[in-house]
C-alpha cells in the first residue's frame, strides 16, 4: 500500500511474533560470533562420547583414554594399540599423521574456552548417539557447521534405544535438524528414515569426481546394511544435499544410505548405520560386529574419505584443515525470511506476512520502519566468510515507498552495514531513505570479500522521522561465497 503507515501493533504477526523469539534472535547474534579456528596441519577431528555411545553392546570410541588417546598409545600401529570398536577408524587416520583426534565426554560448547569446545576443531563425528541433545548442545552443532565445521552423523535403526531412556539415534538425529534455535526447516535437506533394514550392501552411485567416493583412501563401491536405515533426502529444501549409496532397488531421493550436504559454510555426512565403523574389537562384555573389514563392502574408504571431505582438504596435501578451500555456498540462514525470525535478529514484527506490503516471493519479508513516528527497526544476522573464499557477493531486494514529498530532503533512512562480533561498525555498505522511493523491487549487490576468514553481522538499520511514513521492504538475501 504506497505510502500508508501502519500501528506499532499492527506489526506482530501470526504465529512468529513475541519475546521468545526475539530472545532466540538475539542469544543468535551473540553464539555465532565464535568460528572454527583452523590452525595448520593435521586436521582437528572430535569424536564424542558425550551421549550414551557406549550404551549397551555398542562401543562407539576410538579409544579408552579421553580426550586424548595418544595417552594410550602416542604412536599406535594396530588398531588394537588403542581400545573401542572406532579403534580402526581412529588408528588409520592417526597413522597419517596428518590428523588431531579427540573425545568429548561432556556437554558440546562452541565459543567457550574448555580444550574439546567444537571451535577447537574442524569436524565433529556423532557415532550413534543415545540421548538427545539438549538445546544449547544443538545450538553449539548448529552454529559450528554454519560458519565452516564438519558434520558426521551416524544413526542405527529405528527402536535402537541401547540405554531405554525411549531415545533411539534416528529420533535423536531428526531432533536436532528440526527442533534447533538456528534452522529447522530441513536445514540439511534430508530426514532419516524410521526403519530397520536387516541387512542389504547398499551400492555407491557412479560418480568418479566425488571425493568421498573417490578419495585418497581409496574407491568406494558399497557399504553394510547390518540393521540401519536410510534417509530421505529433499532437494528443493537445500539443493547441495546428495545421494552416494542407496539401499539396493533404490535411487534418487529414497532409500540413501550414505549422503552429503552442505549448511552456511560447513558440510554434513549422514551414514544409515553404525555397523559399517565397528572394528569388531573394543571393552571386554560388548558384542561386536567387524563391519569395518567385511569383505563385502568398502567400509573403511567410505569412514576415512568422508571424514578427509568434512575436514575441508586432503589428507596427504598438508592443508589447514579446511581454510585452503573454499566451498561454493550461500552462506545465509532464512536468507527469504519464510520460517519467521528463525535465524535473524529482528525488532518486534519486522519479519511478516502481512497483506499491507507485498513479498517478492513467497509469503514472507522484512519490513522495516512505515509508522509515521520516530521509530528505529533493525535486521541482522551473523556469519563466517571462510578465509579460502575469493568471492563473497551479498545481494538483497529491496521495496521503498513513502508519504514524504520532499524530493531534496531524506527524513527517513536505511542504512545496511557490517559489525564485527563486538558490535563496532566495520563498514556502511549504503545508505538509502524516502528519496530513493520507487515502485517493485530493485536488487542491491555488494562485495564482501575483504572479510573473507571473519565472523561479521550483517545488519539493516530503518530509522523514521516523527511524521509521514516509509517503508523499506527487504526479501530473498544471500551471501554467495566461492
């Protein structure tokens, strides 16, 4: 509606508006401050034992000694130098020696100062777990992948409660990508599968140019199905996620076994179960299943190659664990505002799906400012440019229109800026006000590889004169790095 204002109450809208989510928006703006910090070979890899992974028969360690299992072995040459049922995945990587592994035992943190908090690492390995995640837990997992971590899901079969706590890693796993403070809405693009397939070699797609498939721990041509599950994957949801082994009689986006995916500047492995990583060896009075070397399969090459991919380089190329590469992505979260405040940091009512403004696509979009008082309304969010990326391009749409008629004086202004995680403006991109009214909406680009290797918040500031209103309409952002 050109030129109308609207009532400060007005702007709550249907069932994303109040205080608990401004809150979430805010804790947000605040958690993603804290970036993988990539240091120099070897890569960083945590393995957590944190959640039940040793419940029942399972034994899902790379070794006894935690954090640090070289206090049980510094230099292991056999899988059982070190004690666990992952000792064989552990062990090979170990062996490398271009690879850091740890255990986490405690609750996972991202940004705090303990030795296993997930900024200290490149990728996080979650071996079935057995209990949920509580919600700062997810929060920390969520934000870590965002601004560049590595992601490894391993899930067993539905009904696989080792610890009867009525949690089984299928209901753990899908709890954390749809009941998370950052993206819920099928943020990886794929669910798990509530199923239990006895047995079946799930077989890998023909791809020679993936490189979890064809990575420098060799070619991969199928996996173990020793009751598991699969995953459906949803494209339309996150366009990176891909099938690599599907349950025999299987393809596209049905029955995947093994699949991969991409969120902000992080990726993701899911795996259907945890059978293929069991080395058959671990903790006396546990009944183990050698998956790893069953001969049916190429287990060890799928665990290994993934776990190079989900660090960000090659093993045997001395990188840094991830910041050598850069991985082609939209790095914005809700980047169209259709899941409501999820992911931004926004004033009262300025994300909606009111009829007064129209979206560009969608049903959802920013508005900030059209009252006709002396109002300030703010849009921000933060995000990792990853340091290898050489392009970093920021676009948005953007609708003015106004009830000023000056065409000489701006009275009401939106400026668009990047902060640094203290908050200190780092730059103002532009500055637009009633002057720049105009019908539909115009896309706005702006460079940011200049902070390429930096966490910064990107914020929109409205700030409205005491009368006649103006309305700046934001829709369908993105970073795109490359």
């Amino acid at each position: 509606m050109l030129g109308s204002s609207r009532s400060r109450r007005r702007r709550l809208t249907t069932g994303l508006a109040g205080l608990g989510l401004l809150v979430t928006g805010a804790a947000l703006q605040v958690s993603t401050g804290a970036a993988p910090a990539h240091a120099a070979t070897p890569h960083r890899i945590l393995f957590d034992d944190g959640h039940a992974e040793e419940a029942g028969n399972a034994d899902w360690i790379i070794s006894t000694s935690k954090p640090d299992p070289l206090s049980q072995d510094s230099s292991p040459s056999s899988e059982t130098d070190w004690t666990g049922a992952l000792s064989s995945w552990g062990v090979a990587l170990q062996k490398t020696g271009d690879y850091s592994l740890k255990t986490a035992t405690s609750a996972l943190t991202y940004g705090g100062s303990t030795t296993t908090d997930l900024s200290n690492f490149d990728t996080l390995v979650l071996p079935e777990p057995n209990t949920l995640f509580t919600t700062a837990e997810k929060t920390a997992i969520m934000n870590f992948v965002k601004n560049g971590g590595g992601l490894f899901m391993i899930s067993d079969h539905t009904g696989a409660d080792r610890n009867s706590d009525g949690e089984d890693a299928v209901e753990i796993l899908n709890d954390l990508m749809t009941n998370n403070s950052v993206d819920s809405t099928d943020p990886f693009g794929f669910s798990i599968d509530s199923l239990s397939i006895s047995s079946g070699y799930p077989a890998a797609i023909s791809d020679s140019t993936d490189p979890v498939l064809h990575g420098s721990f060799g070619t991969v041509t199928k996996s173990l199905i020793a009751s598991g599950t699969t995953a459906t994957l949803k494209p339309a949801d996150n366009s990176s996620v891909k099938g690599l082994l599907y349950r025999s009689g299987y393809s596209g986006n049905t029955g995947a076994f093994f699949a991969t995916s991409t969120f902000g500047s992080g990726r993701v492995a899911f795996w259907g179960d945890s059978s293929p990583i069991d080395d058959g060896t671990g903790q006396s009075g546990n009944t183990l299943y050698d998956g790893w070397n069953d001969t049916g399969a190429t287990n060890a090459p799928l665990a290994l190659n993934a776990t190079e991919w989900l660090a960000g380089g090659s093993s045997s190329g001395g990188d840094d664990g991830g910041s050598g590469t850069c991985t082609a992505a939209q790095l914005l979260g809700n980047s169209g505002f259709e899941s409501g405040s999820t992911t931004w940091s926004a004033s009262s009512g300025v994300i909606t799906n009111s009829s007064s403004q129209s979206p560009r696509t969608g049903s959802y979009y920013a508005w900030l400012d059209g009252y006709g008082t002396a109002t300030t309304d703010t849009l921000s969010q933060s995000v990792t440019i990853p340091s290898a990326c050489t392009t970093a391009a920021l676009s948005f749409y953007l609708h003015i229109d106004t009830a000023e008629t000056s065409t000489s004086t701006a009275y009401d202004t939106l400026k668009v800026q990047v902060l640094n995680s203290s908050g200190t403006v780092l730059s103002t991109l532009a500055t637009y006000s009633n002057l720049n009214a105009a019908s539909g909406y115009t896309q706005r680009s702006f460079s940011l590889a200049s902070y390429a290797g930096q966490t910064v918040t990107l914020k929109f500031t409205g700030t409205e004169g005491s009368t006649l209103q103006t309305s700046f309409v934001v829709d369908d952002t993105a970073l795109d790095v490359s």
